[in-house]
C-alpha cells in the first residue's frame, strides 16, 4: 500500500462485501478500480485502485486523494450546514456513504442501536426510513433516513442522509386540533341524539306497547288484544294485528279439536294393534311350547350321547335350527338341522324336518345316515311339493347326520353342505384320516380334520337330477371329539371391529378346549360367542353339538 496507515488494518472488518471483492481481486489477473471512499481520520475523500500480484499471493493497493473530490465533499458539509441554520426545527443533517461501514460526511457522529439498524435498512432497501420518538424533557424528535443513488459517477456509490427535527411543536398543534374536533364531534353527536330521540319517542311508545303484547300473545294466551290508540300507521298496524290474532284464535281451537279426535283414533288403534300383537305373540309362545315339544328330552340326549354338549340358542322366540337325537340298540343318531330362515318359517321347515326323520327311521327302518338323508329328500320335497306348483323348490334345510357306534369307536357321517369336524392327537387316528385326504387343521397338538357333505340341501329332489347322499364310515378311538354344527356361530356379528367370528376362529376354539370336559367346552363357546356378539343383535339361530367317544 502507498498509504502508512492502511498497514496492518483488516480490510476484512470494512463488511462482507469488501471482504468478497478482495477476494475476487486476489483470484483475478486485472487490474480493479475502487470507486472514492470516506477516509475516517481526516473525512476526506480518498480514492482506491488494487492489482494481484502474478502469483496471486498480495494485492497492490495504489491511494490517492482528489482536490476536486475533496472541494466536493466541502461543498456538500457547507450545504448541510446552510440548511441546519435555516430551519429552525432541523438539529442536525448527517449525509452517510459506505453501505458496509458507514461514515458521516460532516462530523464524528455516534449512532444508537435504533439509528444504526434504521440506517442499515435504508441502505439495504433502498427506500426511506422513519422513526420518531419522546425524549424525557417531552420533547418530540423525529429521524428520516432518505435514501440517495448516484449513478454514472466513481465519487462514491450511494447515500442516507439523516435529518434530525423536533417535532415538539408540530406534535402540540395536532393533539389541539384533535381534542377540538373531538369535542365538536362529542356536541354534535349529543344533538343529534337528543333530537332523534324526541321525535321518535312517539312513534316507539306505542310500538313498544304494540311488542308488549305480541310477546303475551306469543306464549299462549290468544284472548290477548293489541290496544288500538291515536290515528296513525302504529293504529292501522294494531287493529290489522288484532285481526290477525282473531283468525289465529280460530284456527287453534278448530286445530286444538281436530287434536283431540285424531288422538283418540290413534288411541284406539293402538289397543287394537296392541290386541292383534297379543294374539300373535300367544301364538308364536305356542309354536315354541310345540316346537320344544318335539325336540328331544335332555333325558334322551344324556342316553343316546353320554359325553356331549349341545349349545342351542334360538335368534327369536322359535327356531329353524333344531337337533334330532335317536337311540337304536348299539348306535346313537344325532343330527345338527338349519332349516331355511328364521323365527316362524323356519320353525314350520323344523317341524317338516323333525317328522320326515323320525318317518325315515322309525317306517322306512333306515339307518345309515346317507340312506336317512336320502329318504328325507325325497319327503320333505313331496311335502312342499304339496303347497308349491314349481318342482325346483327353494324351500330345504342343511343338514350334519352322524350315526355312533360307542362301542366300537365307529361314526358314520353324511351332510347336506354341512361338514363334520373330527379333532384327535391320536396317532393311530391321524394315520388312518390321512389316508382318507380330508382336510386338515394343526393347532395346539391337536389335528382337525374336515370331513365335508354333498353340496346339495335336502328339499330339493328331481328324479331325473337327484345324486344320492354319500355316506362316510370312519373309525375313532377313545378321546376322540366330533362336532357338527349350523352356520350361525361362525357367521355372528361381533368383535371390535363388527366383522363375522368366521369359521377360522371357531375351528381354533374348539381346538384349544380339548383340555377341557365337554361341559366347560359348553360355557366357553357360549362365553366366547356373547362377548363377541357385545350389543350387536344375533343375526341367526346358532347350534353346535360336540361328541367325544
């Protein structure tokens, strides 16, 4: 550098600008023209040139200061000055330069947080700033920052100037004509409402009255009259509205009449509905004391199947699911029945369904359950047949028909789309079902084979179409279980979610009570399926009976 001073100052400090244009300097080969700056010590303007060295290690700064620049910036603090002393409300005008570190032109001045921060975002928005603030004598002061651009010239690239003024007086002048217009608002408001309330006191005094008695009238009392006073628009409005009323009392008490009749109507139509819903209840009471009539005895059940359990619950008050329970002389017959519907028509299928077996074996001496099924076809179809003139009859029943031989350990088995589950741990058992390839289910130590029924209900026989029912002879051991079942477990609403139990679940559950006797696997399905229903309604009759040899 030509200048002394400059030696050992950090150019760095003059702004992160400064810092990036010496860097670029440094980088580059040419040769960099600075435009004029404000020296800080003498206030003068100094101008600035820099060329890098050719290995790009230093800078060369070249310094000089400029008559002309300097009787310029005379010239601008003479200005500032002529302008201090003309007004008298300006304190001080200060002109900045160097938007990095900026230096007053005419004098050392010191800048508060606020100055600096207001002179800083003139700089950096190029646009004006002002702030205004009390002094503790009361005085009002105000700053205006006005920003400057200098274009075509190298004196220097931009400019603040700060100008300082009391506003003091400025400040009092405008609170005095505030509070004087304030206080002709406040006088002329006055007027206006003294004057707006005489001349409309006669008009409100009788339209509050008029309100008065709208609001009686509104809560009942129709005898009620608007009082008809002075000659007026609120006149004609009473005596219209008293009109009105008049009317109204009319159609009130016609309606109020009118009530009376249509409530004593509907009252009589209830009894008699009420009536016609005693009967029909007391006939249904009377199909459940025959439908349980012919369902067998729990004396029966306990004869023909001594370790069992048999979970039947009714969705209504009568069923179409029911259980059919024979004795022979070394064989028990049991069988699991879902009629078509629910309630009352399935109760009269279960009663068809009921008579047609006994017929099959007590008459007809079947006794395999493929030739029972058979047989039932044929007899509940001639049935409906009777009542229907179509052959392809929809009316029928699902069926699981297994025929025991406790002694033996054997159980013969046919079904109606209904299946048969067989859940063992016996090896011998596992060996010889496996030969027969039924499907299989592994849980808990314990297999569940499906032994599935014809696909084809019973009630819908046609000669010419008719497949016979296959019977299915297996051979058990002791502890062995089978069970057969309705739809209505695994398709019951219920779970956190309101989705079916499903037949998934219902094999797992029944696979995890083999521990258990057959009574409690009797309330842990009926507990199971309760808690899962929740507040959900039963959507179908449910039975699930359950055999162990």
């Amino acid at each position: 550098t030509t200048f002394k001073k400059d030696l050992g100052l950090n150019f760095f400090d003059f702004g992160e600008n400064h810092k990036n244009k010496l860097l670029g300097i440094l980088n580059g080969t040419e040769f960099e023209s600075e435009r004029f700056v404000l020296e800080s010590s003498t206030r003068k303007l100094k101008k600035y040139t820099y060329q890098p060295t050719t290995d790009n290690k230093y800078i060369v700064e070249l310094g000089s200061y400029s008559t002309q620049a300097t009787d310029i910036g005379e010239s601008f603090k003479t200005t500032l000055q002529q302008i201090e002393a003309k007004y008298a409300s300006i304190d001080s005008i200060d002109m900045f330069i160097n938007e990095d570190h900026p230096i007053s032109f005419s004098r050392n001045s010191d800048l508060n947080k606020t100055n600096s921060d207001l002179l800083a975002q003139s700089f950096a928005n190029k646009d004006n700033q002002t702030y205004r603030t009390e002094r503790n004598d009361g005085t009002t002061i105000q700053y205006d920052f006005i920003y400057m651009n200098r274009k075509g010239t190298d004196l220097y690239k931009s400019a603040v100037i700060r100008i300082v003024s009391d506003k003091t007086a400025d400040a009092i002048l405008l609170r005095n004509e505030l509070v004087y217009l304030l206080v002709i608002f406040l006088i002329t408001i006055c007027s206006v409402v003294f004057l707006i309330y005489q001349k409309t006191k006669v008009i409100t005094t009788p339209i509050k009255k008029l309100v008065d008695k709208v609001t009686v009238i509104s809560d009942g009392n129709l005898n009620e009259r608007a009082d008809v006073e002075g000659n007026n628009e609120i006149t004609d409005l009473s005596m219209k509205f008293n009109g009105m009323v008049e009317k109204l009392e009319e159609s009130y008490n016609h309606l109020e009449q009118k009530v009376i009749e249509r409530t004593a109507e509907i009252q009589h139509q209830k009894l008699e509905i009420e009536e016609q819903n005693k009967h029909i209840m007391d006939s249904i009471n009377y199909a459940r004391r025959i439908q349980n009539a012919i369902l067998p005895s729990d004396d029966m059940v306990e004869q023909a199947l001594p370790d069992a359990f048999l979970l039947y619950k009714p969705k209504d008050i009568v069923s179409g699911d029911f259980y059919w329970v024979k004795r022979l002389e070394n064989e028990s017959l049991v069988a699991a029945v879902d009629c078509t519907g629910h309630g009352v028509p399935g109760a009269f299928m279960s009663i068809i369904g009921h008579n047609q077996l006994n017929y099959a074996v007590n008459v007809e001496n079947a006794s395999e359950p493929g030739d029972i099924l058979d047989k039932l076809n044929i007899g509940v179809t001639n049935v409906l047949s009777q009542e229907q003139s179509s052959t392809d009859v929809k009316d029928g029943m699902d069926i699981a028909l297994c025929n025991i031989n406790f002694e033996k350990r054997i159980v013969q088995y046919s079904g109606a789309f209904n299946p048969l589950y067989i859940i063992t741990n016996n090896e011998e058992t596992i060996n010889r079902l496996r030969t027969a390839e039924y499907k299989e289910f592994e849980h808990n130590d314990y297999l569940l084979f499906e032994v599935k029924g014809n696909k084809q209900p019973i009630g819908n026989f046609a000669s010419d179409t008719f497949t016979p029912f296959t019977n299915t002879k297996i051979e058990l051991n002791k502890e062995d279980t089978v069970y057969i079942f309705s739809d209505g477990y695994a398709d019951q609403f219920g779970g956190p979610r309101g989705k079916k139990f499903r037949y998934k679940n219902f094999k797992q559950l029944i696979m995890e009570s083999q521990h258990l006797s057959m009574t409690e696997q009797y309330n842990q399905l009926d507990e199971t399926i309760e808690e899962w229903r929740g507040e959900l309604e039963q959507i179908d009759d449910i039975l699930v009976i359950g055999v162990k040899l």
